[in-house]
C-alpha cells in the first residue's frame, strides 16, 4: 500500500469544508451529541436500506472543489457529497462523526486519498416520508447505513473491523481550574435561547474566537475529536464535570490551517494563527497526550466505483 499523501488545502477550501459540514447557518454548529452505533460490515447491499438512485462523478485529478465546497449536504429528497474521497465516505458510512485517527483505515488503494468524488444520492418518496418519523439521530443512522450499501454496490467493498492501540488526548481540567460559566445559571446568554424559553446550544464561529454555549463536557470533547477542531486525535473526555458551560476562547475554525492525511485533518504546526491546544488553557482545560484502544476498519476489497 502507497503511503497517504498529504493533502494541504488552502485557507478559503478550509472555510467552505468546515462551514459545509454545520449543515446550517456557518457561524452556528448545532451540539451532536453521542456517536450512534457504526452499521455492521456487510458484503452485501440488501441487508441495510439503499438509496433509490446515486450518480458517482470522478473529480479530475488536481482540482479544486467543483461546486465551490467540500463536504456534505442535506436536501430534502437527497443527500449530496462533494470533494469526498474513499477515506471521507467510509468514515461517514461507518459513524464516524469524530474520533478518528491517522491510520484507522487500513488496505486502502494508492487512489484512495488523491481521488475524489461528487455525489448525488436520491431518497425514494416511501423512504422520505419514512425519514419524517425519525429522530434526528436515527435519521443520521439511516444515512450512514445507505451510504455503506452504496458503497458495497457501486465500490464492491467489502471490510471488516479491527482494533489497535492508538494515541488519543484525555481533556482534563487543568491546574489553575475551570474557568467556563454553568449554562444554567447564565441570565444573559451569548448566543440566546430559543422561543421556548430554553438555552440555545451551539458554537459561534468569529474570525479569530469562538463563542461556545450550553456544552458538556462529552460534546465538547467529541467536537475536539472531530476533523474541525484540527487536533488529529481522538479526544476522551475526563474532566469529571457534569452539566453544560458556556465559554469563549481565542481560537476559531476560520482562523486554523488544516492538513488533511487519510481523511483526518491535523492543525498545520507551521500556521501563526492562535493554538486551540493554547486556547483550551484560556478556559481552564488541558489536553494530556494517552493511548486507547480504538476501533478501526480493514478494507479487505474495493475497487473504483462502476459507472453510472
């Protein structure tokens, strides 16, 4: 197997890539809370729910994002990937939202990261009304078992799980203590509260700040594990807080520059902007280097996608 290259994406492709992924207003990200279950590999496209129709466009090699962005996008009748390499499909079909990690996928062709692709990806009428009675959690599991199908049918992938020892952080609360504000007891929160009375929860991206209200301290930590935060490892919250903070600090997904290796994204340690590593001590948390045992995924067979 080839050895990953790395792909550095200038400043305004990060923008679009991170502002993708909020699936909503790019200067709020909406709180994902817990990871659901990864769908069980199969080699098989029958045995999860499969889109009705899926058209699979090669990028040319090269070149920059076709329709102005990378990432994932929701519609009502369809969901779309763009700028989407091998690496970034399978951690989207298999759950995994964050805590991923350099090498987690293994056997992976020599076209595999410099490949992208553009997706298109119709839901059957039946399938949409059906999606209406799910939560938002089961929605996003119904996506991500589609898309292995997809990737099954049209990749003749076939894979099975791992594990191995893999370095991670463990988020602590650091010496001088925590310095974030209880959610609870905030009159006057940053970001608001929604027309129910209750606390809005999300972060506020500003060029070089973010302000973050109504976390705790798992969600915080999973979006730490995330390619956004640029950190490259996962992050295992132990801090021992219980409840939601609202916070700021001097760091923002605008202002970081990121390098993308096998779909993990790492924060550039040549980038001038501010550390997040730095800004996390603004708020009285630490980030201490560990290992743990981490899933991973064994590419026993793929190929390039069949033609539409």
């Amino acid at each position: 197997m080839h050895p990953a290259p790395v792909l550095n994406l200038p400043r305004r492709s990060l923008l679009l890539i991170a502002a993708s992924l909020t699936f909503a207003c790019p200067m709020l990200l909406a709180q994902n809370t817990a990871s659901p279950p990864a769908p069980t590999p199969t080699t098989t496209a029958s045995a999860a729910p499969a889109f009705d129709v899926a058209t699979i466009k090669p990028v040319p090699p090269d070149s920059a994002p076709t329709h102005g962005w990378a990432g994932v996008q929701y519609h009502p009748d369809s969901i779309e990937f763009a700028w989407q390499s091998l690496p970034e499909l399978l951690y989207f079909a298999f759950g995994y939202r964050s805590a991923r990690f350099d090498g987690q996928i293994t056997g992976l062709p020599g076209w595999a990261d410099s490949q992208k692709y553009d997706i298109v990806a119709k839901i059957s009428p039946a399938d949409i009304i059906e999606y209406q009675n799910l939560s938002q959690e089961q929605r996003q599991q119904r996506y991500e078992q589609t898309m292995h199908s997809l990737l099954v049918e049209r990749f003749h992938l076939v894979v099975h799980r791992g594990s191995k020892q893999a370095p991670i952080y463990e988020m602590v609360v650091a010496k001088g203590g925590m310095k974030m504000e209880d959610a609870s007891t905030d009159a006057n929160p940053p970001l608001g509260k929604a027309t129910d009375g209750t606390l809005k929860t999300g972060i506020r991206w500003q060029k070089d700040t973010s302000i973050v209200q109504a976390y705790s301290m798992q969600s915080w930590a999973e979006f730490l594990s995330s390619p956004q935060s640029g950190i490259g490892r996962p992050v295992l919250d132990k801090t021992g807080l219980a409840g939601t903070y609202t916070f700021s600090f001097d760091w923002s997904v605008y202002s970081a520059r990121v390098t993308v290796r096998n779909g993990v994204a790492i924060t550039d340690p040549a980038d001038d902007g501010p550390s997040i590593f730095k800004a996390l001590d603004e708020i009285g948390l630490k980030l201490q280097p560990s290992a743990a045992s981490m899933q991973t995924i064994v590419i026993d067979h793929v190929e390039r996608p069949t033609a539409d």
